[in-house]
C-alpha cells in the first residue's frame, strides 16, 4: 500500500494551545484561545502587507489583510509544502491568481522559513531588483509557482497544473504523484471570460485536487461587484460540475471544514470563502479604497491598534515567526519519506528526467530528418508536423498535445496517441474543446508543473485569443508549444476572418516568444526540433494549410536553428537577396530563377525564424543578408517590420490589408505573390 502523505499527516497539528489532538474532534473543538492566537499569527500578514504597501506607497493592502485568516488555516492544515526545498515535485501547487495580492504570498513565503523573501526583499516591495515584484513572478522566487496578476489567468494555468498531475499520476502512480493545487482567485479572476473555459475544462476532466478558494469579498476596484455582476456563483460552478462549499473567511473553524470539505470530495472544489477587504483597518475595511492603495500613516496606526498589534513596521515578535516557521519545517517530513520513496523506485530514473525537462538521450530525429531527405514530401507544412509527431511522440513520452476542436485541421494528434480524460489520465491528447485562452494557459500551467511538455493547435488568426497567455509564457520562460496552422491566405475560401495577416508580425512582436514558420518537411521537423530543445522559451509554429513543395535537401545541420539561410546561391553576379518565409520561399524561389534567366543573380534566403536569425552572430548575417544587394522580403503578411531585415532601401513584399474569400490560387495572384509579379518588381527596382 502506498502511504498518501498529505492525507493524514497533517491533521491539526499546529492550531494552537493544544486543543485539538486529531481531527477526529472536529472544528468545533477550536477554542477562544485558539482564535486569539490564530488572529495574531494572521495579523503577521496583514502587518507585513500593509507596512510594505505603504514604504512602497504603490500595491494592493487589501485583498491580503482580506485573506489572511484563510491562508493561515490553508497553510497550517493543509498545503503540503517545504520552504527548504520549495521544488520538490510532490509539494501542492499554491496559485495566487489574484495576483494583485502578492503580499499575501511574500508575506506566507517569508514568514514560513523560505530563504527568500528575506525581510529587507519585503521592506524593498516593488522596488528595483527586490524579488517581491509588483505581481509575484514565477522567476523570481521558488515558492512563486507561477506569474499572476492578469485576472483569470491564475486559474486558468492551476487548471494545466492539476491536469499534470493527474497525468503524472496516472503514469507513475500514487508513490511519486499525488498532490493538489490550491489556488486563491478573486471576483475579477472570476468575471474574467477565461474562468468559464477553465471551470468547465476542469469540472469536465473531473479535476478533483483542485481547490479554489474564491476571496468573495464583494469588491472590486470600481466600487461594489454588484455594479456589474449579479450571478449566483455556485450555480454557476455547480452547472459545471464543481463541488461548492461556503464558509466565512474570518472563522478559522469555518475555514477549515471548509477545506477539508474541499479535499475530501471527488470533484474540484469552489471554497467560497466571504470576507472583508482589508479586514482589520477601521474606515477603509470593506471598501474599495483599501484594494489598491497604501492605507496612510493615520489609518495604519488605528489598524495596529484595532489589531491589537502593538509592533513597529516590519516588526514579527519573535514567538509568532517561530510558529510560522514551525509549519513551514513540518513539511521536511513529507518531502523525505516521498523522497525515499522516489529512491526505491524504478521509474526514479525517468520520472527525475520528465521533471527536470531534459529530453530522452534517444533522438528520433536524425534517422527522420534522413527518411525526408531521401524522399520529400509536398504536403502542406500541418502535415509535416503532424508527420513529425508520429515521430516524437512515440519517442517523447512527455509531449502531451491537444487542440482547440481542429485537430483534424491543426494535424496535433499522432497516430495511435492515447486520449486524456476523466476515465484515462495517462492518455497524451486533449480535447480542449473551443476554448483557446483556456487552452493555452492550461499549456503554461503545465510546463510550470513540469514533468510534461504541452503542445496545443488552433488556427493561427485566433492566436489572437490566447494572446495574453502566449505572452505569459513567454515572462515566465516556458516550454510550451503552439501549432498555428491555416498561416495565411493561403487557406483561402474561408476568407478575411480566418486568414491571419497581421499575426505573425504582432506574435514576433512578443519578447522570448519564438515563431516558427518552415517551407517544408524538412524545416517543419527542424522547427519542432528546435522547439523543443528550447527549454525557456515558448514557441509558435505557423503551418499552411496548403501543400508546399520540397525546397531542402540537406539534413547535416538543422539549418532552421540558424533562424534563416541561403537556400540558394545566385549564379548570375548577385544582384538581389530574396528572403522569404514559410509558403512564400518556393515563390521567392521560383521568382530568383526567372531573375537568373534574364542574368539578374539572385540568393534565395529562406526565414524561418526572426528571433534565432537575431541570436547568430553578426558574421553569419551579414554573410547571409548582405549589405551590396537588394534585400527584399516575401511573406504572405503585413509587411511591418521586414525593413529589419531587408534595410530602409529594401522591397518588402507582403498583404498590408485584409484578405478575401476566394480560392488561395487566386489571392496569391491578384496580391501580387507570384513569381512574375515578384520578379518584375525587382527588376523595376533595379532599373533593368
Ligand atoms: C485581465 C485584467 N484586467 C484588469 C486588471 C486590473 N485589476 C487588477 S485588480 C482588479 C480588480 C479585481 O477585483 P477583485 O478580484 O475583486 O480583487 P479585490 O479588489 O477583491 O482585491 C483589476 C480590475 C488585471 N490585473 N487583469
Ligand atoms: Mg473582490
């Protein structure tokens, strides 16, 4: 039998005046004393946000001395964590998703013996270089499980979180993987669209260790919620399948049955837990004048005196670190037994790689990169990616793919790829259905997990729906992968809606955000090469729907990596330098022959990807673009941005407005991407 650390371990140990040996007595059995003292060790939060909100005259004191009560019960009674090894694979995931918040996790983190935050990181809030950021950051601080403060978002990627542990735990089973995810949202977090995606994904997948604590304070910025939100949230949650139970956010019994409520039943959990913004200052308590602004010195001094908190700034008697810090040692005991566990194991070995993120010491691509070589496809780029996967995924174990209900057109499912679901966890493709914002932050919360590496397909235009994810994963430095297929107006019939133009420029826009946009089988199997050795980093591949000729020959270096390279040598003396990317190189390509014909030389550099061709060194792209020729770029997109490439005295070819419905054939034609159109431009260019 596997022993379920986490269960039983912690039942009550540390409440306070001894009143509670076991939970066999029940909240009830919490004492006045107890109250008492849970109070004070709660005002340690509540003080330490709002003395580092006010030296910073900039933050949000509200939403932690709210939630104080509730965090101190959630971290002494149940979160399994252990500040001394804060990425131990089986702790719980703790998700403040009200990000705004972040001094309530700097307040937990620092309080409970993590070595960071330190005391003077908190008394530098929001300052240059302190790791107590605005918002907490998933990269400034281990403890900090993910970046949050876009409202919904939290949730949203705790959903990915706890979809990964399912899975690992299907995998590798109840010794190595059995956790929750804890997650603090507030009203915006739940008025955000992407909650909907989120709680219907999570309560489809029966997603049972999670557990969201709703801050149902019944305030936002603006004034009171009921200016502009009157659902019944239960119901809500209900209809989705949820476990709902309420309790009051300011009563430490309350709180915990709540959660153990919570952690007891099947399905995931809604705790709605009412509370009082700013619970402890006199006048500002309740309203939204405490949500984001530092209380001021007046208020400050009648809050320590209603809190019966008679300690300068930034000061922890000592009695009451000690017993934060006595939870946050308790959690050593859990993390070692699960650590012996591990060394027992037979899957240590591999288990240890999937969280780590290295890949497999087998690389399938060589062999595959040959097979392509020695006979090339023309398909469309999809297909070459999905052939790419049939690939990968066999030899990858940790890909874990899924689209956005176009998996027959974004080509993400492999052959024979086992279906994740409420009935099969270790299954590796997800039906996300139509919720690409859900879908993609799911993807980040999963990579933050680690252990898998998500991959998810949608057509390219409605990246514009996941955006802000996209860009999440590109702060919080995650391997996540996009498979945006129908890149163009290429896709033709459907016309203007679905035919991206100017996402490609406004994803490469995006810092730490690779795209990748292949011109064949060969580039598209080394694009995903390349995407998945790029451990810190998210990546698009944008694919056509249509079919592309083989353009590659050689596989003895993955030139894609290279970001862009001469696909072709002019033989005439070189004149001009056609760069292009994706559909758009075997145009460039068969426009530099025409050019070639008429004795104008002509290189053909194909561009997979801006942001690796900006990474080699000068040498290499002044080599590759050179400075004595024409440069002129050919992309079926906006043009915006292509000067970087080309030069202020390049041509730069693309579609500057929306596109049409109409077979692609045509749109090419009458956009002027053909090669006679692109070939005569050139030459009016050159004066020949
Ligand atoms: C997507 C998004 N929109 C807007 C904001 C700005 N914002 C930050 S907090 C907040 C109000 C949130 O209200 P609630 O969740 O109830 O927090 P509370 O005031 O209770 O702390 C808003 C609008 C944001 N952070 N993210
Ligand atoms: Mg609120």
């Amino acid at each position: 039998m596997v022993q379920c650390i986490g269960q039983t371990a912690h039942v009550y140990p540390m409440l306070g005046g001894g009143a509670r040996a076991g939970g066999a007595e029940g909240p009830d059995a919490m004492t006045e004393f107890d109250r008492d003292q849970l109070s004070n060790r709660a005002n340690a939060i509540r003080a330490l946000a709002m003395d580092a909100v006010e030296a910073a005259n900039s933050g949000h004191p509200g939403m932690p001395m709210g939630m104080a009560d509730v965090a101190t019960i959630l971290f002494a009674n149940h979160l399994k964590f252990d500040p001394a090894a804060p990425r131990w694979p089986d702790r719980d995931r703790f998700v403040l998703s009200a990000g705004h918040g972040s001094m309530l996790i700097y307040a937990l983190l620092h309080l409970t013996g993590y070595a960071s935050p330190t005391l003077d990181d908190i008394k530098r809030f929001r300052q240059w270089h302190s790791p107590c950021a605005g918002h907490p950051e998933n990269t400034e601080l281990p403890g900090v499980e993910c970046t949050t403060g876009p409202l919904g978002q939290g949730l949203a990627m705790a959903v990915g979180m706890a979809m990964a542990e399912r899975h690992l735990n299907g995998v590798f089973g109840d010794s190595l993987v059995d956790h929750h995810t804890w997650v603090i949202a507030g009203d915006g977090c739940l008025m955000e669209g992407i909650s909907q995606e989120a709680i219907s994904l999570a309560g489809h997948l029966q997603l049972g260790r999670l557990n969201v604590i709703w801050d149902d304070n019944k305030i936002s910025i603006d004034g009171p919620v009921s200016l502009a939100s009157s659902e019944d949230m239960a119901a809500r949650f209900a209809a989705a399948g949820w476990h709902v139970v309420a309790c009051d956010g300011h009563d430490f019994a309350s709180i915990d049955a709540a959660l153990t409520a919570a952690k007891a039943d099947p399905r995931p959990s809604l705790i709605a837990a009412r509370t009082t913004i700013g619970k402890g200052a006199p006048t500002k308590a309740g309203t939204s004048g405490v949500h984001g602004s530092a209380l001021g010195a007046k208020e400050i001094e009648a809050t320590r005196a209603a809190l019966g908190w008679n300690h300068g700034p930034f000061e922890i008697p000592a009695d009451i670190k000690a017993w934060w810090e006595g939870l946050g040692a308790r959690g050593a005991e859990a993390r070692k037994l699960w650590e012996a566990r591990l060394a027992a194991s037979a899957d240590a070995g591999e288990f240890t790689r999937r969280m780590e993120g290295r890949l497999p010491e087998a690389d399938p691509m060589p062999a595959y990169l040959a097979s392509l070589a020695a006979n090339p496809p023309k398909v469309a780029t999809r297909k070459s990616s999905e052939m790419a996967l049939d690939v990968l995924v066999p030899a990858l174990p940790e890909l874990l793919g899924g689209s956005a209900d176009l998996t027959g057109s974004n080509n993400t499912k492999a052959k024979g790829q086992p279906l994740f679901s409420a009935t099969n966890y270790s299954g590796r493709y997800v039906h996300y259905g139509i919720r690409e914002f859900g879908m993609a932050a799911a993807m980040n919360g999963m990579a933050l997990h680690g252990g898998v590496i998500p991959y998810g397909g949608t057509f390219l235009v409605f990246s514009d729906y996941m955006r802000n994810a996209i860009r999440m994963a590109a702060i919080q430095q995650i391997r996540v992968v996009h498979v945006l297929t129908h890149d163009s107006i290429g896709l033709g019939e459907d016309g203007p809606t679905h035919q991206p133009v100017e996402h490609l420029a406004s994803l490469r826009a995006i810092p730490n955000l690779a795209v990748w946009r292949p011109a064949d089988a060969i580039e598209a199997a080394e694009a995903w090469a390349c995407a998945l050795q790029d451990e810190k980093r998210p990546s698009v591949l944008a694919l056509s729907r249509q079919n592309l000729p083989p353009l590659r020959h050689d596989v003895a270096e993955n030139l894609v990596a290279r970001g862009a390279y001469r696909l072709t040598a002019a033989t005439a003396p070189r004149a001009v330098v056609l760069v292009a990317s994706g559909s758009e190189v075997h145009i460039a390509a068969e426009a530099a022959a025409l050019l070639e014909a008429d004795g104008i030389g002509a290189d053909v550099v194909s561009m997979p990807c801006w942001e690796a061709f900006a990474a080699q060194d000068s040498a290499y792209r002044a080599d590759v673009l050179p400075a004595d020729a024409l440069k002129v770029s050919v992309e079926a997109g906006v043009t915006m941005g292509w000067e970087r490439w080309t030069g202020s005295e390049g041509l730069n070819i693309g579609v500057d407005h929306f596109g049409a419905s109409a077979p692609a054939e045509r749109l090419y034609a009458e956009y002027g991407l053909t090669a006679t159109a692109i070939a005569e431009r050139v030459k009016s260019r050159l004066g020949r």
